[in-house]
C-alpha cells in the first residue's frame, strides 16, 4: 500500500533568461522510471500512473523515454541510450516511482524482483538516483524537472524513514536539488493529480505547485522558468506580484505591492485602487445607513427612539463610572510618585508602546555554531533552560519614537522614522540597553537583549540547516529582506513569512544587537543560554543579517560585531523578556 508520495519541482541551471521563442523551439527530454514489482508486495499502480504521466509529458513536447520492472543492468542500459540523446541547453524530466532506501549519502531505486538482504548489496544490485541526476548535469540543462511517486522501502533486516532518503538525495550538490517529503496519506498517487492541475493551462511551476498544494501534495519550485504549455508572452516579477495584488483586490494587498515593487509601472494605478476602495467603503456604509433610515416603519423608530433613550442612560451611568475610575487611578498615580526617585518622577507619566506581540519560545538543547565561518567554531552544546519571551518583531519606529520623546533623547536620522510599522535602524548598541532599560521600568517587566545563544537558538526555530528555512538561498526572498529584494531601504516588519517559532525578520531588513561581548570563536563559551560574555571593552555582538546583506550573512549561526557606541542605518535590535 502506497503510503508516501512526494512530487518536487527544480529549476536547475537557468543559463539564460528564456524567451517564448526559445521555449519553443529548446529540445524536451524525459526519463520515466517504475518499479511496481518487489519482493514484499506487487503494486500495479505504480507502473500504471508512471506510464500516465509518460504519455502527458510525451503530449506536451518531451521526447520520452520509459523504463519499467526492470532489472539494475536492463536499466541502466536504458538509461544509457536515453543520455546519448540528450542535447545541451534542453530541458530533461526525471521521474521515478516505486522504493527507495537512503545509504551512503544516496537515494537508491530498488530495480523490480530485488530482495534486499543487506544495504553492502545496494551497489550491486540497486541504482543510484543520485547518479543519474549528476550524469544528466553534463548537458549542461537549462531546467531540471525531478518528480517521485513512491514511498521508502522497509524491510525485516533494513528500515528507512523519509527523512533520510530525503537528506540523501538532497545531498547531490551537482543537482542542486531540495526535496520535501509528504507524510500525509493520499488515495491516489501524484501522477494523475498533477496532469489533471495543469492540464491545457498556461501557468508556470509556482502557481501549480500552489494548486498541488491544495490536494494535499508536498510541492516545491527551487527556481521558476518553465512551463508544460508555453505561453504567448512571459510575465515579469512585477507583472505577477501586480497580478496577485489584483486577485486579492485589497487595501493590505496593493500596500503590500508598493513596499515591494515601489517604482513599478502599475504604482500610480495601485494608488487609486487604494484610494477607490477607502471610498467605497465609507459609500457603502453611508448609503446603507440611509437605506434603513428611509425603510424604518413608524414601529420602528418608534423602537429605535426606546432604544436610544435606553442606549443615553447607560452612557451616562457609563460615564460616571469612569470618570469615578479616572480619579482613583490619578490618586493611586500620585501616590506611587511619592515612592519614585526624582529622576523617575518625569518619567512616570510618559507615554510608551510596549511591543506588539510576544512569543514564548520553549526549553530545549541544541548545537550552537557552524562549521562554515570560522568565528562560529567550535560547534558546541547549549541548553536552554527554561523558556523565554522574544518580541515577534524587530523593535519599530513607533515605539522608539516614544522612547526619545520621553526621554528627551537625541536622535540624528528623524527621516528614518517617517514609517512608523518599519524596524528602527541607526540605534548603538548602549542606545538598545537604555530603551530596554526605560521600557522595563516603565511597565515593571523585565526587558533586555537577548544573549548570543538565545538569538541563534530562537532563529533557527527548531532548525539544523544553514538557513532557518533550509539550505537553499534561493528561497530566502520569501522570509528576509535581502539585497536583491529590499530595493536599499528598511521595510515594514512581518510583510514576510516567519521562521517555525513565529519570529518575523530574523534574517535580512536589520542586524541586531545582542548582549555579547564579542569574541574570535567559540572556544570556552558558556553551555547555558542565558549565560552572556561581560566585557565591558569589548566589541559587542550583532546577528542576522541587513537588507544590505546576501547569501551566508542570513545564517542563523553568522556573526558580526562592533564597538557599542556604533550606529548604521542596517543595524536595529529585539527585546526579550525574561519569565
């Protein structure tokens, strides 16, 4: 019984921007694989949907090439003949259905009639997945398609989960290929689902793996430039984040669309759409309001005058009430002023915003560090004691507004503070301390930045990869503002998607501060979170990346450093409070 299915969408090696006119006439090759016969059950379906989707790539311009129960050598064979045929700068599908087992850092296909006995026989009598995707780099492809229809091989002596065939094949660096595995039960395979979805459309990957997605398929697109029916012209990012604007048809959706796209063609239109719908709004509420002042009977105002009357008499006594708890709260003010330092007396009647959302992030161990800079070595130990509070988002302009206006505090770049909704930049890191500092003793919690540990353990949420979300940069445009999307300024916080513990911006828009001293590595640093390095003279951490920033600095396990009194439009914080 078919129990696992995973369907996954690559772009591999885009060596240029195509046009229609080359997607039309570029070569399509496909290699479809079906292993529906092992020694442990028989499943036809395998090899009926494989030779279903055979005749759909066959129908959509793929030069197709099967291969189905057979032995390691018959194919391999196949294989062979199928590579000879492939010309540069094609496009090549791989498709494989039936078992597979992870070992030795490979996804291996179990040929038709294989009894498995030990995982030393996989390089005799198996195939290696792996090696075909890598041997079919040679051609130098401009788009890979990878697609499995299958389930991992578990037997009496040799288990497999999914998640190591998974990492398995994930690991062939000549492909470049990520793989996400559905454990959701399906009652039929992907194969169909997917001719079914795109059928005569012309849509490229993303918007059929959104689709696929819905059936309850895991589908991922690495890198877009293709489509199974080409269409008459090929939409710009623009284009499509105009048309998802459009779809949406909201106030939120066309803001959202300028903060992205701020100098685009369509920003004057955008304008008046966000402008038309305020309108329509306030029309629709006034016109029905009137409607129902017109149709009212004369029993009906009759009841709405009783109402109303009703409605006067409980404001008034509404009113009283508070007006009563105004003047026990001034006296109960007044009274806690008395207690107060001189200093602090100002301070008690400022105005303040505390952070917007706070999410408890939950005890745990894991390895702090990375292998790949070598500031962040050793990779060590560190355990997270007991829960803690971190703002869901990086600390905003309205709240560090309030802060200089309570504290008469000097700030040099007001301009920055025009956006209220975006992250604070050009803060040091003792101007962090003092609003932690302010802010604590303002609402009588317990603010501060959070250690080193903390940050790397909350930005990975739950994570082992390079990145919070995986491996592959080219996703990165979905949860950080970067280099090549930010457009050279600081954005609004939570526009992009959160890491797994509801944290948004972690990676990209502003570095933040840390409480760290910093130091040259790991060696000797503390194996409890909440345990900071105090060094007075020291350089001070800073984590995460800006909207400067690409590739390796939006790791979780990046540092950075600076001396305290530091300021740059790139750099801002987050507050944690300790429980």
């Amino acid at each position: 019984m078919r129990k696992l299915i995973v369907f996954f969408v690559i772009g591999y090696a885009c060596l240029f921007s195509a046009t229609v006119e080359q997607m039309k006439s570029e070569k399509r090759y496909a290699f479809v694989i079906a292993n529906g016969t092992v020694s442990e059950t028989r499943d036809d379906g395998v090899v009926r949907d494989a030779l279903k989707l055979a005749d759909f790539l066959t129908s959509k311009g793929f030069q197709t090439t099967t291969a189905y129960n057979l032995d390691r050598s018959e194919l391999i064979k196949t294989f062979r003949t199928f590579d000879k045929e492939v010309e540069p700068n094609a496009v090549i599908a791989v498709v494989y259905a039936g078992r597979a087992i992870a070992y030795d850092a490979q996804t291996w296909m179990l040929p038709a009639g294989m009894k498995l006995e030990g995982l030393d026989q996989l390089r005799l009598a198996a195939v290696s997945l792996n090696f075909f995707m890598t041997k079919l780099q040679r051609h130098t492809p401009r788009i890979t398609l990878g697609m499995i229809d299958g389930y991992p091989y578990t037997g009496k002596k040799n288990t497999t989960d999914a998640d190591a065939v998974i990492r398995s094949f994930a690991a062939n660096k000549e492909s470049d290929l990520l793989v996400h595995w559905n454990n959701t039960p399906q009652a039929s395979g992907i194969f169909p689902q997917l001719v079914q979805t795109v059928g005569s459309k012309t849509e490229g990957l993303e918007p059929v793996a959104e689709k696929l997605a819905d059936s309850g398929v895991v589908s991922r697109v690495s890198k877009a430039g293709f489509y199974f029916n080409v269409p008459q012209q090929i939409m710009t990012p623009v284009d499509e984040g105009w048309a998802r604007a459009v779809a949406k048809n909201s106030v939120v959706g066309y803001e959202a669309f300028l903060i992205a796209f701020p100098d685009s063609k369509y920003k004057q239109t955008a304008i008046d759409r966000i402008e038309a719908l305020n309108g329509v709004r306030a029309e629709t509420v006034a016109n029905a309001a009137a409607s129902q002042t017109l149709n009212a009977s004369l029993a009906q105002e009759q009841e709405l005058r009783q109402k109303a009357e009703a409605l006067k008499k409980m404001e008034a006594e509404l009113k009283a009430q508070q007006e009563a708890l105004e003047r026990l709260k001034a006296e109960q003010a007044a009274l806690a002023m008395q207690t107060l330092p001189p200093e602090q007396q100002s301070e008690s009647s400022a105005e303040y915003v505390e952070p917007a959302e706070m999410v408890t992030i939950p005890a745990g161990v894991y390895l702090m560090g990375s292998e790949s800079f070598e500031n962040a070595k050793p990779v060590h130990m560190v355990t997270v004691e007991k829960p803690f509070r971190m703002s869901a988002f990086e600390v905003g302009n309205k709240e560090y507004a309030a802060f200089l206006k309570a504290t008469d505090t000097k700030y040099s770049k007001k301009k920055l503070l025009k956006n209220e909704s975006a992250a604070v930049a050009y803060v040091s890191w003792e101007d962090a301390n003092r609003y932690a500092e302010w802010l604590s003793r303002m609402t009588g919690k317990h603010y501060r930045l959070p250690t080193e540990a903390e940050w790397e353990y909350a930005a990975r949420g739950g994570s082992d990869t390079m990145y919070a979300w995986g491996n592959n940069i080219a996703l990165a445009p979905q949860y950080a503002w970067m280099a090549v999307n930010a457009h050279g300024f600081v954005h609004s916080r939570g526009l992009l998607q959160p890491n797994a513990y509801g944290l948004f911006d972690m990676a990209g828009n502003v570095a933040e501060w840390c409480i760290d001293a910093a130091t040259p590595n790991y060696t000797g640093a503390p194996s409890i979170s909440n345990r900071a390095v105090i060094d007075a003279d020291a350089m001070k951490v800073i984590r995460g990346g800006s909207f400067k920033s690409s590739g390796e600095a939006l790791s979780p396990s990046y540092r950075e450093s600076n001396i305290p009194t530091f300021r740059s439009e790139t750099v801002g914080f987050r507050l944690v409070e300790s429980l």
